[in-house]
C-alpha cells in the first residue's frame, strides 16, 4: 500500500494545530505518520502535537522551509504531504491523495488551492478571490507549470530527494513552496487538481502588513533565483528539454 506522511511546521500555533490534528483524525483513509516541526513555540505546541498522535521534532533555525525541510527529511512514506497549523483537510483528502497518485504514477507532486476561513468576509474573500488566483494563475504561466502550493500539496518521496540540497534551508524570508518549485527538474510532473482543497486561515491577510510580507517572500524568493526565474529563463530551460515518450505535461488541469 502506498503510505502518506503530513508534516506541519508550527510556530505558536497550539490553538489552531488542535483543530488541523483533529481534522487529520477524522480521515477516512487513516495517514499513515503526522510530523510536527516545532520551530521554537513558547506555546504548549508541541505538547498538543503529542496529544494529537504526532511524531515532534525541533528545529531552532526560524523559518518555514528549514521547519518543512526538517519534516521531510525525516518521512519515511511513498508520499510526504506539507499543510499549516492551520490547515483544515475535509475527511476524504488523504484518501483522495493517494488515489490520485495510486492512479497517475507519473505525478510527482499534487497541489491544490485553499478555502480561506477567518471572523473577517473581507479578508476571507482577498484570499480567494485575489491571492489564490494571482498565484496560480499568474505565477503559473510565469513558471510555465502549475507552483505547489504550501498549505495544501504532497509530493513523491523521489522527488523530495532529488530537491533536498538545493533548497534554501536557511533563509526565513524564502517561500518555500516557491523555492521548492523553482527547483523542481523539469521531468517532475506536478498535478493542479482545483478540486483538492483544504480549509486555510486568512489571518496572513488580515492586514497590510502581513499582505506586504508575503508579497516581499516572493521577491525576494524569484530575486534569489534571478534570472533562471525569469520568464525567459524558464522558456530556455523547457526549450532545452525533452520530455521522456509517454510522460504526462507538467501543466495537467483539475479533472
């Protein structure tokens, strides 16, 4: 069978990584291992991690790639998913997952969009109808694939492992779904199913200092990669590439 590790990244988040672990609880298709990376709470974090049945592991380095990239690491499953502290699966998203990729063999990564959820409609509503958009609509053609999204995306253990020295461990203002996908060798299939949605909190957009902070992330993630970041450099790079016979296009849509 297929095994599905989750690895949650959590900074002070006891509250809200209750509700993520008891909604990980309820899948109907059990994950088979939940990591929690305590990335320096002075919360009772880690200790509701436990309570919830997952495997805690700390790292000091402040940052979500370097917590994500400590979860990883650690996975011992065929796939390793990434979701927040304050993530909300529906029941069938593990089961969901593994079909996909029991399915589609050629998937490497699968990734799909957030249903915002917070006390502020309006805050609720720039994520999704401004923030999700602009990122997979406007960064995906920039890329010319579709980008994995943090809060919600699974990838193959393979491929994890062919990216894992080349992300930017160390650098706190990295987006690390970003950098990951920037990343990724050219023969990685990454599948954008719209349909696979978990429930994410709007608070990052609650106000326009946290709007302004995820906008200099990406920046500043598409400045360290400059100028194979570019649109041109990406052209040149999948001009240069020939996909293996058989293998499916990176920019597979939503069945």
């Amino acid at each position: 069978m297929t095994t599905l590790s989750v690895v949650i990244p959590a900074l002070d988040d006891a509250d809200m990584l209750r509700q993520s672990l008891a909604a990980l609880a309820a899948q109907t298709r059990p994950v088979d291992e939940i990591i929690v990376v305590d990335n320096g709470s002075t919360d009772a974090t880690a200790d509701v991690a436990r309570a919830g049945g997952a495997r805690v592991l700390f790292q000091p380095q402040r940052g979500i790639m370097s917590a994500s990239a400590t979860g990883y690491d650690a996975a011992h499953t065929d796939l390793i998913a990434r979701i927040d502290a304050d993530s909300r699966p529906p029941a069938d998203w593990a089961e969901r997952v593994v079909a996909e990729f029991d399915a589609s063999p050629a998937i490497g990564v699968l990734t799909g969009p957030g249903s915002f959820y917070g006390p502020h409609a309006w805050a609720n509503w720039i994520g999704e109808h401004l923030y999700i958009p602009a990122y997979f609509h406007i960064v995906g053609p920039w890329l010319g694939g579709p980008p994995i999204f943090g809060s919600n995306f699974i990838m193959r253990a393979s491929v994890w492992n062919e990216v894992r020295q080349l992300v930017h461990r160390d650098d706190p203002r990295i987006h690390d779904d970003l950098d990951i996908t920037l990343h990724l060798p050219l023969d990685v299939v990454v599948r954008y199913d719209e349909a696979l949605r978990v429930g994410v909190s709007a608070r990052p957009l609650e106000s326009w200092h946290g709007i302004g902070r995820r906008l200099a992330w990406a920046y500043h993630t598409f400045a360290e990669h400059w100028p194979e970041a570019s649109p041109w450099g990406r052209r040149a790079l999948r001009r240069d590439f020939v996909r293996p016979v058989g293998a499916e296009r990176a920019d597979v849509s939503a069945r």
